[in-house]
C-alpha cells in the first residue's frame, strides 16, 4: 500500500475532530440536530483550515443512514465512499478547472434527478471565487431556489471574488486561522501515535511556521520525518527548514548597536556563503526584533515566536528596536520586487547600524543634574549684609 501523507491520513472525520473552528461546528451540530440545515453554505477562510473537511464531514452526516443526528457513522458504505472521493451523490467540483458557463449549464442540468443511495445529492464547489461572472449568474436561481433533494457547500479563501449575489443566498461560516498553540498540540498528538519521538521547542517552531494552518503544518511534519525518522529536533527543523539559528540574529544585532559596519557586511557575506534566501533572513530578523520588543516589555517567553527569550544588547531600548523594525519591514516589502536583494538587504543593515540610540527622559534630565552639578549657578546679587 502507498504511502499516506499526514495531512490526508489525519484528515478530520467527526465535527469534534476540526480544531479552532467551535464556533462553527456547534452551529452545523445544532442546524443537524434540529432539522434546520440550509439549502446553501459558503465556507471561507485561509488555506488549510478545515473548510474542505468541514463540507465532507457535513456531507456525511446528512446521507449517513446511521448517524446519531449530528456525526456519521464513518463505516457504513456511503461513509467510506464518501471518504474516498467516489460517492454518486457527493460530488466535489474544483472552482478553477470547472469555472465556465458549460460546467454550470451542465450543473443546473443534473440537480433535476433524485439521489441514487443518500438521501442528499450534495455539491461541493471548492475554490468557487474561481467561477467567471457568466458562470455566477447561471447558478443564481438554483442556488436560490434548488429541489429539495439538493444541498450546496461552497469554499472558497477569497470571499471578496465571490458576488454579492451569491453571498446573499447562501448562509456564509468565516473559518479563523488555527492558533499556535493548538496546532503544536495536534502535531504532538499525531508523533504520538506515529511513534515518533519529539522536543516541544521542535514542535512550536513547525507551528509557528505553519502561519494558522494545519495543513502546512502537517506537511512541514512530513518532511522532517523523512529528514530524520527517529526524532523531530529543533535542530533537525531549522537544517530542513532552512532557518537562521537566533544566535546569528543576536549577533547582527549585536553589530548594529556598536554601530560595527565592517561586521555587519560580513554577517551578510556569511548569509550568502550559507546558501540562505534572502526574503526568509529579513523575515527573521524582523521576527527576532518583534520577540526583542516582547522580551523588553512583557518578559512573558509564551509570546515570541520560539517561546524563549532573546538577548538584548545592553543599552538598546524599546524604542530603538521599534525604529530598527521599521526599517526591516520597509525592506521586506521591497524585496518582493527587488532585482538586486543582496544590495537591499547591505543597504537595510548598514542603514541600522548608523542610527542613533534612542535617549530616554530620564537619561536627559540625569545628564542634566551632572552638567548642573559641575557648573554651579552663579551668584544672583551682592551677598546680604550681616545685622
């Protein structure tokens, strides 16, 4: 038998099984059990969120004959087709490839004949902000008003393509992006029951990188599986990744603060040297001073990014790493069009390591006191005559 990735292996089956999404999942359990299940969902949000399993789980539960009124069985036949993409009455329809007037004529078309074997014939339409306007407005009124045997689930992560028209007759479910800490939860799960052995700071950098979906995290696990079968290490993370050990950051940062232009030229050149994308080394830095400013001002190791610390140069103040993340971010920003990132990158941290340290008020009036001190006032007026 092949080899199944993580993300489809571990794919949700059960309403209880889709992580950060509750607030959807109480409402389709609720609309199940009481009989209120609409003609029409459209289902939105980023990639990898559970918006393609929410529309198969939903699917189930309404054409599963032993359901318990919310969740399928998951082993009857039509279950199992379901599941494996087969089932004549759950079709599942790519927005991008089907996107013209013909495929919703023939659509329009079909809706007309009853279901062979569930009690639904269900249309899942991923991707539908891929449709052409002509195609839009062909499916207006069976959406609207379709037969009764026919429920709609449309997904798309680009609501804002999709007309208003369409949005106004399908009930809309905004799907969010996973947190962090619940994705490194599910990766932890899932080493578990592979048998693999795992370090948490590992597992929260993964999720970190998987930016809210779980499905670039399970696929970022695959690949450092297969990198290293017999345990997921940060070291292990950041060679597979490609990432820049906090260390080097520290260092830069380090140049900067003494203003060491000759350093940070060669911290660049080490960049280079490394093989290293330009693009993902200003995001880290970037990333790095963001968990500086946190470390300065809350102390609280949950909230950066690798649940650590940074070291900070001493001297440097929340201020000064807030004027160096300006300029990391303008930078960012210019490299998507950037022919030339190394020139980009030299400019960005050569600009840094001329700026001026931030003062504060205090160290102003504190300087203030010492010049008053070593040159008193002079004498206002002739000294007052004793009686």
């Amino acid at each position: 038998m092949s080899y199944q990735v993580l993300s489809r292996k571990w794919r949700p089956q059960v309403f209880e099984e889709l992580i950060g999404q509750s607030h959807v999942v109480r409402t389709l359990q609720n609309a199940l059990e009481r009989g209120r299940v609409a003609h029409a969902y459209i289902l939105t949000g980023p990639r990898g969120v559970g918006k393609t399993s929410t529309a198969r789980i939903l699917a189930k539960a309404l054409n599963c004959p032993h359901s318990d009124g919310v969740n399928p069985c998951n082993e009857c036949q039509i279950c199992r087709e379901i599941v494996q993409g087969n089932n004549l009455d759950v079709l599942e329809i790519d927005g991008a490839s089907n996107r013209g007037i013909d495929e919703i004529r023939e659509l329009r078309e079909a809706v007309k004949y009853p279901p062979i074997s569930g009690k639904y014939r269900i249309y899942i339409i991923d991707e539908v902000h891929m449709l052409t306007l002509p195609a839009f407005n062909a499916l207006l009124k069976t959406l609207e008003e379709p037969p009764s045997h026919i429920k709609f689930i449309l997904a798309t992560t680009d609501p804002q393509k999709v007309p208003q028209t369409i949005l106004s007759r399908v009930q809309r479910f905004d799907f969010r992006r996973i947190p962090t800490p619940d994705i490194a939860a599910l990766l932890a799960k899932i080493l578990d029951e592979e048998q693999v052995s795992y370090d948490e700071k590992a597992l929260t950098i993964l999720a970190r990188k998987a930016d809210g979906s779980i499905r670039d995290g399970l696929s970022l696990l695959d690949q450092i599986i297969a990198y290293h079968s017999d345990k997921v290490d940060e070291s292990s993370v950041v060679s597979v990744l490609g990432l820049v050990e906090d260390t080097f950051y520290a260092q830069i940062l380090d140049n900067i603060s003494r203003h060491n232009r000759k350093e940070v030229l060669a911290k660049i050149e080490a960049i280079f040297d490394g093989g290293y994308e330009i693009k993902e080394v200003c995001q880290g830095f970037n990333q790095f001073l963001r968990d500086g400013i946190l470390t300065l001002e809350t102390g609280d190791p949950s909230l950066t990014s690798k649940g650590v610390l940074v070291d900070i140069p001493e001297g440097l103040l929340t201020a000064d790493l807030i004027n160096l993340l300006d300029i990391g971010l303008a930078t960012e920003a210019q490299l998507r069009y950037a022919q030339q990132p190394r020139l980009l990158m030299e400019q960005q941290l050569l600009k840094m390591a001329e700026l001026d340290r931030v003062v504060s008020i205090q160290e102003v009036l504190q300087g203030l006191a010492r010049a008053a001190g070593n040159n008193p006032p002079l004498d206002s007026g002739p000294a007052a005559v004793q009686a």
